[in-house]
C-alpha cells in the first residue's frame, strides 16, 4: 500500500506553521512565531500577512528537508482554511493552492477549530468517541460533544470575549506583554489563587462570559491605584493567581455541568490555553473526582501548530475529502 503523506500548512494568526505527516505520523512540526507584534501589545494584520509570506517558503523547505521527504512524494496539501485574519489565510491558502496545483495533488482545507480537537489524534492516548471537548484559545471559547473527527455538537460557547482573550487582556492591565497568557500562568505560579477576589460570571445553559471578569478586573486595579500606584508591581503575582483562579472556575463549572448533562466521562481540552498548567490540574483533578477520564495534548499541539492540521486532513483524506481550488478562506468561524 503506498504510504499518504501530507504536507500541511497554518497561517491564520502570528505563527506560521508548517507539518509533514506519512500515515497519520507526524514527521516534522516547526513553527515562526512572529516576534514583531510584542512592540504593540496584539497582533496587527498586516504585519501578520508580510511575516508569514517572508516564512512560508523557507520553512516548508526546511520541514520537508527535517521530514526527509521530497515534494514529488506529497499526496496532498493541507491548509487552514478559517477562522482566522483575513490577509493571514491568504497566504497559507494560495501558497497550498500553488503548490498542489503545481504538484497535480488534492488540496485539503482544514477549519482551525477543528483541528485544535483533533489535535488529540496526533498521539496516544486519545479520546474515545463520544468525548466532551472544551476547546480555549485566543479567539474561541467552545464546549462541544464530538462523535466523530468531524461529526460535532456545540453544547456552549462564550457569548463574548473567549477565555485566551480574557487572559492577554488582563495581563495588559497588569502590564504584561503580548500574549499575556503564558506569562500570567508563570506569575500566578508563585501566587495565592485565593488572594484577590473578582466577579464570577452567571450565564445561563452551558455558555460562557468573561467580559465581565474582564470589567471587574479593571475597576478593581483603578481603585487599587488611585490609593497605591505601586499596587500591581508589588502584588503582581497574587493578582495573576488571582485572575487565573477565576477565569479556570468558570471553565471548569460549565465542563463540569455539561459532563452531568451527558454523562460522557471523556474529556478533553485544546486551544492554545489548554497549555495553561492551572488548567491542566484543575482538568486532572476533576477527571479524579469524577472518575472521568481526562486528555490533554502535548504543549507543543495545543498552540497554534500545523501538526493539528496534517492530522485533521489525514481523516479527510482518508474519507475522500478533498476541497476545490476555488476555495476561498473565512475570516469568521461558521461553527
Ligand atoms: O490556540 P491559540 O494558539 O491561537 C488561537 O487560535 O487563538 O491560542 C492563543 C491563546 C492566547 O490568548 C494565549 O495567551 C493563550 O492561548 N495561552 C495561554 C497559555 N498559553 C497560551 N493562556 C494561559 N496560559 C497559558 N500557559
Ligand atoms: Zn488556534
């Protein structure tokens, strides 16, 4: 049987991302992170766009040079279709296109929040359908109920900011660069969870909100200030524990409302905040409370990562789904 390699690209944000995969095997992931966008405090599109066309050559030809693959060996190429920048998917998107409408091989379109769930499949163990997954990242918060790589039911979401959003926001009020997200993680590790307390939202069903954590945040460091303008140097870690705890609480209750609701003891995390290590444990603790059995991928696939999107693809190629070279790339998630 000949073997199925693919080689997959990511571009929808500040990484760009490049993977090979042969059997369902990840050869080679490597990754650009775009450093440019700390001097901003966020992402800014356009630079976004002309980063990834300065990385997108070279760092395929160094994945497939690491993979030991030559391209005449590819059997399709796989791309991040949406959601995501705009100007950032177009790169990815008419790269794969040239490249596999040069090689005469299928194209494969990939949505990126499906790929961050079945990031699961990259390694072993992973979930067994049906399985819960809580998928948080910078741009999405979802909880979905997945019977199959691409059969899914969205059981909640945020009705406003997503969970990563919440994260780099508060560490811009506390200071922190962009992204915030891994440097709260990093403080609050030597910080009292229980030291600050913020709003904990109420939202119905199994949705989510933080915009409100967001809001109690601020007003909470203005009147801290105003009275000791040290305030937030002195007690920056407290206050990263702090936001930290209440951001997880709420992620956590909804997880935890929807297992009951279900009664499905697979579940999972994915999206760049999965990496979070607060997170992590609180996840490990419940699944031992609750005699769930819990999954969370390697750091290394919870970010943003063409790994997610070679695996995703393999599942399409081997169920015959290939995409048209018309295919245009989606900014917003229609999921
Ligand atoms: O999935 P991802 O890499 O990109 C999107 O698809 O958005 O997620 C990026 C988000 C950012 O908001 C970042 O701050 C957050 O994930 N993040 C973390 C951690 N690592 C990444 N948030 C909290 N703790 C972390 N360790
Ligand atoms: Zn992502």
């Amino acid at each position: 049987m000949t073997s199925v390699i693919i080689l997959a690209i990511e571009s929808s944000c500040d990484d760009t991302a490049v993977a090979v995969l042969q059997d369902g095997r990840i050869l080679c992931n490597k990754i650009a992170s775009q450093k440019v966008h700390e001097l901003y405090g966020g992402v800014v599109p356009e630079l976004a766009s002309r980063a990834h066309q300065q990385h997108i050559v070279p760092l395929t030809q160094l994945a497939l040079k690491e993979a030991g693959i030559a391209l005449d060996q590819l059997s399709a190429i796989a791309f991040t279709a949406g959601p995501g920048l705009l100007g950032s998917l177009m790169v990815g998107t008419s790269f794969a296109k040239g490249l596999a409408l040069a090689l005469d091989i299928p194209l494969i379109a990939i949505h990126h929040m499906e790929a961050h769930v079945l990031a699961h499949f990259i390694e072993e163990p992973h979930p067994a359908f049906p399985f819960l997954c809580l998928t948080v990242s910078g741009g999405h918060t979802h909880l979905t109920r997945m019977d199959g790589p691409f059969s899914s039911t969205m059981l909640g979401k945020t009705i406003d900011d997503a969970a990563g959003e919440a994260f780099d926001k508060a560490a811009k009020m506390l200071g922190l660069p962009y992204p915030g997200g891994p440097l709260i993680d990093q403080h609050a590790r030597s910080g009292n969870p229980l030291a600050f307390k913020f709003a904990s939202p109420q939202i119905p069903e199994l949705n989510y909100s933080f915009s409100g954590i967001k809001t109690s945040i601020l007003y909470f460091l203005q009147a801290e200030t105003r009275k000791n303008p040290d305030f937030i140097t002195q007690n920056l870690n407290d206050l990263c524990a702090s936001v930290q705890y209440t951001i997880i609480r709420h992620l956590m209750k909804k997880l935890e409302k929807a297992v009951q609701q279900t009664g499905i003891r697979e579940v999972a995390l994915a999206g760049g905040v999965s990496a979070n290590s607060a997170l992590r444990s609180a996840l490990i603790e419940a699944g031992k409370n609750g005699n769930w059995n819990t999954y969370i991928p390697a750091f290394e696939y919870c970010t943003d990562n063409a790994a997610m999107i070679a695996i995703a693809a393999y599942y399409k190629f081997k169920e015959g789904i290939f995409s048209h070279q018309q295919i245009a790339p989606f900014a917003n998630a229609n999921y």
